[in-house]
C-alpha cells in the first residue's frame, strides 16, 4: 500500500501533467498551437512523386517516370506543415487620427442639454429640407 506522502506527490505529478498544456498555450499564446500539429500523418497522406531531368535540362515531376529516365523519388506528406507559420507584423498608421471637433455636439447630449436638443432640432430641419430638395430635382429628372 502507498502512503499518503506518495499519493500527493503522484497526484501532483498527474495533475502537472495534465495541466501543462492549458498553461504553455495560455503563457505562450499561438507559438504553442504552432507547434503542435493536430493533423495525423498517415499512408493516405503520404505520397511519392517523381522528378527527372530531360536532354535540355528541364525538370519534370509526375507520378510515373518515363522508361530509360534517370528519376529521383521524392517522398511527401502532404498532412505535413513543413515550414511554421509567420504572423504578419501590424501595419503602421501613417495618417494622423482626425481629433473631434469641439463645436459638434454628440448625439447623446442632446438629450441632457436642451441648447443641444434645439440645435439637434435645427440640424434635423436642414436635413430634412435637404431630401425635400432631392426628391424634388429627382422627380425633375425623371419627368425628363
């Protein structure tokens, strides 16, 4: 029989084992995911292609060489990721963000500031007089 000494140490050691991946991902972020490849190699994925060299000098590729050639079996596995992936860096913002204006009132305002509701109201009525006059020369055209 274990004692109990042997038990913790056991359970700790099981523990660890079981947690380490959830904690290298967390700490590592995407270089862990990189490294693990979740995809299986197996005979289906695995593939032998053909290269060889014609009296020009051309290389060609194929699944079955031609008679008399000298070939070179090349072995892939396509379940492979035989180059780790990059991330691409952040690109830099090159114009200058555009600061607000402080003579625009923000929408919300308006319903806590009654000059701001009033000028809410008037900038409503310009717009609306704006479509009226669209649809006007809209219709114009149209009749055209």
């Amino acid at each position: 029989m274990l004692s109990t000494k042997t038990w913790i140490v056991l359970a700790i050691v099981v523990g660890g084992a079981f947690a380490f991946p959830y904690v290298m991902k967390s700490q590592m972020g995407e270089q862990m995911e990189a490294m693990i490849d979740t995809t299986l190699s197996t005979e289906q994925t695995r593939q032998t292609y053909y290269k060889w060299q014609d009296a020009n000098g051309s290389w060609h590729f194929g699944e079955k060489p031609p008679a008399g050639a000298n070939a070179i079996a090349v072995s892939i596995d396509t379940a492979a990721n035989i180059l780790a992936p990059v991330k691409a860096p952040e690109p830099k913002a090159t114009l200058a963000k555009a600061e607000p204006k402080e003579d625009k009132i923000a929408p919300q305002d308006a319903f806590m500031n009654p000059a701001a509701a009033k000028q809410a109201m008037e900038d409503a009525k310009q717009i609306q007089e704006m479509l009226n006059q669209r649809t006007k020369d809209m219709d114009a055209l149209m009749q055209n």
